[in-house]
C-alpha cells in the first residue's frame, strides 16, 4: 500500500466500481466496508457509518478483527479510519486501484472527528443512495489551518428542554452540525426551576455524539441560586463549558461565581468558566476588566465572552482582557441585533422582522474573514441563536472555522450536496444564494418568483413526501419573498397613481384631485396570485410544524413572520388620513386653502432655493447625499462607527420617512456634511427624531465640527415632530458645516442612538 503521506496523486480512469462526472473520475463508494483501525476510530467509524445508511447509502461498518483482511480481498471498496496520537491535523485520501479506497487519519479522537465530517461534506452523496468521492482527493489539515478551535452554537431551550420536540431530532441535528466542524454545542435559556433531568439528558446525548463540547450559558445569580447551581452541576454527567452572562439576560456576582466554579472542577475537573461584558457603560466596563484582572478572579475564570452590547469593538475590547476571549456572535437576527442587514428594505424590514429565515452565507463570510485576520485574535466562537432559521450560517461559521482555507463557495457546495442531494448541488447553491441577494435591493417580482422556482425544482425532484424540514424552511422563504414582492408592486402601484392624481389639483381642483386620489387608494389591492401564494404559504406554515415544529424554526417568532406578512408596503395609510382630512372639510375651506394644503403635503421634502433635505432612513444613497458613510458595512458590521439605516414599529399613518431612521450605537455620530454653503447667508436646522425616551437611546445633543453645540444633551422626542435649531453664523462661516447627533459618551445598554428620520438645512431668506 502506498505511503498516506507521501502518496502522489494523479487522475485515473476509473474501472468497474468508478464513474465520470464530466471530466471528474469517481470513485463509488456506495457499497464500501468501513474498517476502524485501532479501537480509538471507531466512534468515529460510526458516527460515519450512521451517517451514510440515514442517505441509505447501503455501507458496512467492521471492527478491526479476522474479518479485515477477508474484506481488503474482496472487491468492495474500504474506507480506513485510524487515529494516529502525535499526528499533526488530519489527512482524508481518495484513491483507485487495488487496496484501500478512502483513508482518513486523525491526530487523535477529536482529530479524526474532524476529518470525518470533512469527508462527509466531500462526498457526492444522492437522494437514491449511492456515494461518491473524486478521485485523487487529498485533504491535509493541520491544527493551524484551523482559524478557531472552538466552534460553537447555542441551542435555546425556551420551548423543549433540548430545543427539538425529541431526542432523536436533537441527535440527528447535532450530529449534522458535528458533520460541518461544529465541536461545542450551548443549551441556553432554559427554565430558572432547572429541569435537572433535562440537563443531564442534554449532556448525555452530546456525549454521545462524540466530539462535541458541553456547554451551558447559565443565568446567574437572581434567577437560578447558587445552592441550585451546585446541585445541578453535581448531577449532570458532562460538563466542559459554564458561561455566565454579564448582562443580556444575567448579571455577574462574583463570589457566586467562584463558589460555583470551585464546585463545578470537583465533579468536572477540566470545565472552563467563562463571564461576558454586555450592556456594560464604560465606567462599568473598565471595572469589569480591573476585576478580572485580580488574583483571586484570575484562580477561577478562564475566559471571557465578546457578545451583543458590548460597547467596543472587538479590535477595541480583546487587548483589554488578559483572558483567551470567545466570540459570541448572533447569526439568528436581521434587525436590533449585532449583525443587522444593511440597507435592509422597509418592504423586507417590516414583514420578516427580527427572527426570519435569514441564509446569509456571503455576509457571514465577510464577518468571519473581519473577525479572523489577526487584528483581535480570539479562541473561537460560540455562536446565539434562537432556532433553525439561521442553519445556513451555522454551516458557514463551523465549516470556515474548521479550516480556514475553506472558502463560503465551497461550504454553499458541501451544504447543498449533503442536504439535497449531489445531483442539486447548482440548484441548492443558487437559490440559497438567491434567498440572501434578495435583500439586497427593494423586493422584485422577477427575481422573487424564479427564485420560488428554483426551490420548488429541487422539492420536486429531490425528495418524496414528506419534505425535510430544511427544504420547507427555504420554501417558505422564497414563497414570502414572493409574495411580499408581489404585494409590494400592487401596492407601490396604487400609491404612484394616487399622487399623480394629487398633483393634477391645479388643473381639475382640489376636491376632484382628493376624491380621484381617494378612489384609487380604496382599491383592492388582492390578486389572484397573492391569494395563491398566500394559501401556499399556510400550507407550508402547517409543514413544518409537522416536520420539526414552529417554536423549534423560530423561537422568538413561532408563527414565521406570519402576523407581519400583511404590514402595509407603503406609506398610502398617510395619504389616506390627510386626504380624508381635506375632504371632509370642504365645506369649511376655500379652494385656496385646499390647493396650499395639498401643495404642503405634496413638497414635504423641498428645501427650497439654497437650502438641503436628506431622507437618513433611505437605503438609497441619493435619499441622503450628505449623511456621512463612516466605515461602511463590510468594515462595520455592527455599526460602531457606520450610521445604520433601520425602523421599529411600522406607523400606519405616518410618511415613510418617520418608519425609518438612521442610527448609531454608543459612541458613534449620525453626521451630515454641508459644502457650498453662503457665509453670509443665516440658515435653520430642521430635524425629525424617531420618537424614544433617554432610558432607550440615550440624551442627544446636535454640534458642528467647529464646537458650536446646536442643541444640547435633551431627552428625544415623544412624538413625531420637526424640531427646528437655529445654525449661527459662525458655524457656515467658511462655506461648509458638519453637524452630529451624539449621545453622552460612555452610555451602555443596547447603544442605540441618534434615531435621525430626515434633515432639512433650510437658506433663510433675508438680508445677509
């Protein structure tokens, strides 16, 4: 048999038990003997064998005995297991000829669990059972190929003490994450009662799996009490991870914590104890990072957790902490969350919400690569989530840390083979691929509905009845996608059309102006399509509560953005409301009056000669000129120091431009710059602040960039309002001006701030 490390590869055709693919020979591997060297394989053997005959790919399983050298004579392909203690990393070998057909040596257990989710994800496996792997394929990883060595996901036990309905679920999906690089899994917001039974099963089940950390993120010290703790860390079988929230759900009593841990290593003697900085202020957060830089926190702690609100940047937060650090990044959101969508369209926004289905394989890649490119080194990650919707990212995040030569194309490759089916490896890519491109831009019928095809291709031809929970979960995606796009053409329609009809007032009246806009704002706006893909959309709804279950998809949205799907698209509810104003007070107003009225509605965004308007909220560009980019997104991905273009509650009688604002977080400034303006000429500020208290973004404060303080720290708005600031002259005086919104500086919680609608800059028109 041919040196595994020395081997050389070349291309051979294949013979009997081969097949092409194009120009790529094949090996067939549909019948083939898995043969566990050495005893320390054979979980690994195993877990490979379990995995195949669930794609009823018809592989044996042999222990290492008299019958291996029966089987290496035969005629039947082998795929060899061996754990070697010593050897660097883990090397897969696919080669033809006599002998061995697929080899994999790990450099101890965990090594060689690696490997053998690696060559899982390799293979070309079919939805009629049959295994390939392309000959000559030669993986060789070492430990330092890897970018992190702990990857990590949480599962929420809000609404089954395992997040799944059973334990085989919880088993099979563990074990698919364990298959893309996944080695430590988080149960996470279980009941402050402690369900102890239920714990233990949670770590006896990983366990199992085999290769797979137990971790639990634990609420400490108001809700579950320390003497609780303990008891419950006594019973439980396996515990090798115990993190504790500093804030987004916990708060942090250090002398609980270390009775705990000092408890926890007599039952667990290995286990880490982790604490993280959330929703911190900066005095608190430079109290935090004293405190644990004290011997005697030094004696217990191992780590600490880099999450949502904390107010720095990773660069910024990791060389403070003289602790490895863990990521603890939330891949399950879109909106108010770590990671939100940038330059997410209202249409898409105010329908999906928070929690939706959200495969974001191309901007986890991007935050991944950020996070890995040696500017803020950490131990890895232990991602949030809060379901399924985010299984996608998942794969992404474990299978790029795994190996960090690994690229988001080839994971969207192995993702889509190992779920569909090698034969749908190009649909599958394509249209998750197409399900993130889509929020992107405005909602678009074209793309939505080829999208829904490409989607109800693979469920077509991939799967008989009943689907898998995955391919439900993306079909309902592009069936949303659809429908909103629908939807939002209708509706975007109606409105274009009932402003022309308010624009014609000059020419036939008010009253005819009001009433024509009136009448078409009435229409119904329901199509044969919209109610077809609305009824395709329940019975999906209905599908996947069957298959995984509602609240396992999405815990926080359990009824799948359903109770969203009707949000206006538009802001027609306002033009309704002020027209229906100047209807009914014809009797009371004279056609002069009307026209004016209609005239003030129609040139709301005018700034009239000289003067400037910029719409923040936009995720147009050209909506706001003057709104300076900072970082961008792809250098920001948390908008520390980017303005963030996002919404709260849809307000169904306001302009569109009060949905939407745009923000920052903590110390960061919503800034506008004005260039060719008059030094001599006197200007006024206009302003539109999301309504909001100081306890939920903070007081705000307008100043210039040469000091003049505009407006100082003041509560925001209760309402929609135009607030209106005086510029003196001082502030113009060179022909330019730069103005930020900014909230005091230190500020904790969420960070949220400077929730800015739209800006006016108005010329005053007097005597200089």
């Amino acid at each position: 048999m041919r040196s595994l490390v020395s081997a050389v590869l070349v291309t051979l055709s294949l013979g009997v038990n081969g097949s092409h693919v194009g120009s790529v020979p094949r090996i067939e591997l549909t019948t083939a003997v898995i043969v566990a060297k050495n005893p320390s394989a054979l979980q690994s053997a195993r877990f490979l064998h379990s995995q195949l005959q669930s794609k009823a790919v018809p592989v044996t399983l042999l222990k290492q005995g008299s019958e291996w050298a029966q089987e290496i004579s035969s005629t039947r392909p082998v795929i060899t297991l061996t754990d070697t203690p010593g050897y660097d990393g883990y090397h897969i070998l696919c080669s033809e000829g006599a002998g061995v057909s697929v080899t994999v040596v790990g450099g101890g257990s965990n090594a060689l669990h690696r490997a053998t989710g690696r060559l899982l994800r390799e293979l070309r496996i079919t939805t009629t059972g049959s295994a390939l792997c392309d000959s000559g394929l030669q993986i060789r990883t070492r430990e330092r190929d890897a970018r992190w060595s702990v990857r990590g996901h949480q599962y929420t036990a809000a609404h089954y003490p395992s997040m799944f309905r059973t334990w085989s679920e919880f088993d099979r999906f563990t074990e698919e994450l364990k298959v893309f690089g996944t080695n430590q899994v988080e149960l996470a917001h279980f009941e402050s009662s402690l369900n102890v039974t239920a714990l233990s099963e949670f770590s006896r089940h990983l366990d199992n799996v085999g290769g797979v950390n137990v971790s639990f993120w634990w609420p400490c010290c108001s809700t579950v009490t320390v003497q609780n703790t303990i008891t419950a860390l006594s019973a439980i079988p396996r515990v090798d991870s115990l993190f504790f929230p500093g804030g987004d759900g916990g708060s942090l009593d250090w002398d609980s914590i270390g009775q705990i841990a000092t408890h926890l290593r007599t039952n667990h003697s290995d286990a880490t104890v982790w604490v993280s900085a959330q929703e911190l202020n900066a005095t608190a957060l430079n109290d935090f990072v004293e405190t644990i830089s004290s011997a005697t926190i030094r004696s217990f702690l191992s780590g600490v957790v880099y999450g949502p609100h904390v107010r720095v940047p990773l660069t910024t937060f990791v060389p403070r902490i003289p602790y490895a650090v863990r990521q603890y990044p939330d891949i399950a959101h879109s909106l108010s969350c770590q990671f939100p969508v940038p330059k997410w369209h209202s249409a898409w926004a105010f329908t999906h919400g928070r929690q939706s289905i959200n495969p974001s394989a191309l901007r986890m890649a991007e935050i991944i690569a950020l996070r890995s490119n040696g500017s803020s080194p950490t131990i890895g990650v232990g991602a949030y989530s809060e379901g399924l919707n985010d299984d996608l990212n998942k794969a992404v995040w474990s299978a790029m840390a795994e190996d960090g030569r690994v690229t988001v194309n080839e994971v969207l490759s192995q993702y889509s083979r190992y779920f569909f089916g090698s034969e749908y490896e190009s649909l599958g890519v394509s249209g998750l691929l197409a399900l993130e491109r889509a929020w992107f831009k405005a909602p678009n019928k074209t793309t939505a509905y080829a999208t829904l095809q490409t989607w109800k291709s693979i469920a077509k031809v991939s799967e008989v009845e009943p689907l898998s929970w995955r391919l439900l979960m993306y079909l309902h995606r592009a069936t949303y996608d659809a429908l909103i796009a629908e939807k939002y053409e209708v509706e975007k329609a109606r409105l274009e059309s009932a402003l022309l009809s308010l624009h014609a007032a000059p020419s036939v009246g008010s009253i005819a102006a009001c009433e024509n806009a009136a009448a078409t704002l009435e229409q119904n706006t329901t199509s044969v399509q919209i109610v077809d893909l609305r009824n395709q959309l329940n019975q999906l709804v209905n599908q996947i509560n069957k298959s995984v279950g509602l609240d396992v998809m999405q815990s926080q949205d359990t009824a799948l953005n359903m109770k969203t799907v009707d949000t206006p698209l538009t802001d027609a509810g306002f033009w309704v409301l002020n027209i229906g104003q100047i209807l009914a007070q014809r009797n009371s107003t004279t056609e002069a009056e009307r026209q004016a009225e209609i005239h003030s509605l129609l040139s709301w965004t005018d700034p009239g000669i000289g003067g400037y308007y910029d719409d923040l909220g936009s995720v147009v560009d050209e909506d706001h000129p003057r709104l300076a980019p900072g970082e961008g997104a792809s250098a920001d991905p948390s908008f520390y120091e980017t303005p963030l273009q996002s919404q709260s509650k849809f307000n169904v009688t306001g302009r569109s431009s009060w949905n939407r604002f745009a923000q920052t977080y903590f110390d960061g400034k919503v800034s506008l710059t004005y260039t060719g303006l008059d030094p001599r000429a006197n200007y006024t500020f206009i302003v539109v602040v999301y309504p909001g208290s100081a306890e939920r973004v903070g007081k705000l404060r307008w100043i210039t960039d040469k000091g003049v303080v505009i407006a100082d720290y003041h509560n925001p708005p209760s309402e929609i309002t135009q607030m209106r600031y005086r510029i003196p002259q001082i502030a113009t005086s060179n022909g330019t001006m730069s103005i930020s919104c900014e909230q005091m500086t230190g500020e904790g919680g969420s960070g949220s701030t400077c929730q800015i609608c739209e800006a006016w800059l108005l010329m005053n028109h007097e005597n200089p």
